[in-house]
C-alpha cells in the first residue's frame, strides 16, 4: 500500500480533508508525494515517489479521478522502464486505495521542487504540445542529490532488483 502525500496547495485545489496518519507504505516505490503547477494556463499535478524520486506528471483536471490517472501514469513508467509486467502491475495494485495524507519530508519536497522547475523548463523549451511521457523520461534521467546523484531510472530498478537501464535507453525513448 502507498500512500498520497499532497502539498497544502493541492489539498486546497483538491477539497479533501487529509488522514491525520497514514500507515507506513509497504510497496516498492513508497508514498508518493504530490504537488500542483501551472504552464501558462495549463494545470499540472506532478508526483514524486519517497523511495526512487521516479517522477509523473499528469493534468489537473477531473480532481476525483487524480489517484486513477497517477497509478495509470506510474504503471505507464514502469512499462518504459522495463519493469517485468508482474511486478508493475504488483506495485500499481498497492496504489488501488492512496489514502491522502500531509506532507512529512522536507527532502523529498525539495526534490519535487527541483524536479518541477526542470519539469517547467522542459515545457518552455518545447513550445505547443508535450508529450507527458517524454518530460517523465526526461526527469528519470536527471541524477538527484537526495539520491546522491543517482538517476531515479536506477533506484526504480533496484528497487524492482532489475539491472540499471542504460542512459542510451532513456535518451532513445525521448527520440522516439
């Protein structure tokens, strides 16, 4: 089980009362820590996982269905990243419930800060329509200090006790 820890900027947006406490996450990936951005007028949540920084951005619209689109969006990453099918489908099933709780890292927020100013970028550099799954590729291939500069793609793999990707892998993803 997972947990999804929401910035008091989405809890806001979403109009939810958080848990007071969330049980420990027992899944791969641990809780996933959420936050909203905008694009110009476009709205974005990006989510950010405690364990591997691996990171989903999704659009804001349709709050009810915004713990759907996440686990669609991290299933979708585990596919790209080669995780067995087995295991990605093991890890979304953890995420069925995500009950929504406070933030509880200051690390892993500043991370999520980092990762949306890159994230931000990314968008300016790519005028028009962007690919959600290219701009996640990218930030998985983005070496993290939180993970003493590890690349997100290689904690996910571990975590799923899969050899790293190759760098090659991810920038062949982005071309394709």
């Amino acid at each position: 089980m997972a947990g999804l820890r929401c910035t008091q900027r989405l809890l806001k947006k979403l109009r939810v009362q958080p848990e007071s406490e969330l049980p420990p996450a027992t899944n791969r990936l641990g809780d996933w820590y959420a936050n909203v951005f905008n694009v110009g007028a476009k709205r974005f949540v990006i989510a950010n996982s405690e364990r591997t920084h691996l990171t989903v951005i999704v659009p804001m619209r349709d709050a009810p269905r915004l713990r759907e689109r996440i686990r669609e969006a991290v299933h979708e990453m585990l596919f790209r990243l080669r995780v067995p099918p087995e295991l990605a489908a093991e890890e979304v099933r953890g995420m069925e419930r995500m009950p929504i709780g406070k933030t509880a890292s200051r690390s892993v927020l500043g991370s999520m800060n980092d990762l949306t100013f890159l994230a931000k970028h990314f968008f300016a550099d790519e005028p028009g329509s962007v690919d959600l799954v290219d701009v996640q590729m990218y930030l998985a291939g983005t070496p993290m200090g939180a993970l003493e500069y590890a690349f997100p793609s290689e904690e996910v793999c571990r975590a799923f006790g899969m050899s790293p990707p190759s760098h090659d892998m991810l920038t062949r993803s982005l071309l394709a």
